[in-house]
C-alpha cells in the first residue's frame, strides 16, 4: 500500500486527480501565460495535496526563517479564496493588486502565499509575499513581496524536511502500526538514510515494538 504520492523528493498527500487538459486550458486563459512544464508536471501528482516540506525565507538581516507552505491549489474550477488556482488568482487580483501572469500556487497555515511570475520580466520565478504576523510572535521575513527562488524547479529543489518535526510528531502522534508504515514511506521519499539517523532511527524501531509490526526492512 501507498500512502503517498511522489514528486522528486516530495512525499505529497491527499492529492486529487491529475488536472484535465480543460482544467489547464481554464487557468491559463485566466492567467494570460502558458503553466511552465515543471510546474505542468508537478500538478499531475501534486494538485490540490500536501506537502509537509519546509523552505528558507530571507528575514531581511542576513538570515532566514524557516517557512512552510504545505496547501498546493488545486485545478478545479474556483471562485475567490477557496485554494484553487483560478479563485486565488481572482482573488489576488482583486485584494492584492497582483498584476498578469502572477499566479498564487499555496499558501502557510495564514495568509502567507507564494506566486509563480511569468511575467516577461519575472521568467518564471518564485515569489514569495509574507503577512506581518504581531511583534509578540517574535522575529519573522520581512512582510511584502520577495524573490524567493529563481525557478518553480529551484523552489521545489529547495524545500526540507525538519527532523525535529519529524521526531515531534513521531512522539506526539504515532498510535498504531499503520502510522509508522505511512512515517516510513514518507520518510524514504524525503529522507533517504533515516534508518541510520541517531535520533529518528532508534525512537522508530522503540514505537515499533511498542505498537507491534516491522515496517523497518
């Protein structure tokens, strides 16, 4: 059994199906530019899902904060607000004065968002516009628009996963044998060599015995 669905290194969950050819055609009429062929074809696995991955986003002093944006849009025909690729173009347009050829692709668990350019000046570059969060939430990337990759193909080159989360939500969450089993898929997709990691490895094999069942080979 598969729990996920696998892009590059990305372990992507409770993705719909493939765009149609329709569905496609809709959101570049919308968009006034051509879907470039990377991201075409992450959305065939990709679309609508989840991808519990993070990214680094410069904080404006020569750092960066770690991000994630876990919710893909989707292809399905939309209206505004509502994570689909046409109703949060639509949207963006309206409240945020985005202008052609930007296209909102996920957002954080706020109002955080990131755009593909396709203008002529942005040549398919990934965007990145961060809402201020409270000064009592402690440091984050400076609010506005940025750059934050030159390409969607370095975008999704860029994104991680977190160990700590891992071990967090391996201790926090792991009940019975079918979550390892589904933490074990997501891992070799994301973490190659996570058997013999000191930390997740041995808390791993400790559930296991503790719930019953090897999913470890």
């Amino acid at each position: 059994m598969s729990y996920y669905n696998r892009y590059r290194h990305l372990a992507i969950d409770e993705a719909k199906p493939a765009p149609t050819p329709g569905q496609i055609a809709a959101i570049e009429t919308e968009l006034q530019a051509s879907l470039p062929a990377s991201f075409l074809e992450f959305l065939q696995v990709a679309n609508g899902g989840e991808i519990d991955y993070y990214c680094d986003v410069p904080d404006g002093r020569g750092g960066f904060e770690q991000m994630s944006f876990p919710g893909i849009f989707s292809a399905d025909e939309g209206d505004f607000c509502d994570c689909t690729l046409v109703g949060e173009l639509r949207a963006a347009r309206k409240h945020m004065e985005m202008p052609e050829k930007i296209l909102p692709f996920t957002r954080d668990g706020g109002d955080s968002m990131l755009f593909l350019d396709l203008s002529d000046e942005g040549q398919g570059r990934v965007l990145a516009h961060i809402r201020e969060l409270p000064a009592w939430t402690g440091p984050r990337a400076p609010a506005g628009l940025m750059v934050l990759a030159p390409s969607f193909d370095a975008y999704i080159s860029s994104l991680y996963l977190d160990k700590d989360t891992v071990v967090r939500d391996l201790e926090q969450y792991a009940s019975q044998p079918s979550h390892l089993a589904a933490t074990a898929e997501y891992l070799d997709i994301g973490l190659p060599g996570w058997r013999e990691d000191p930390d997740i490895g041995p808390l791993f094999r400790r559930l296991e015995v503790e719930l019953g069942g090897s999913t470890v080979e």
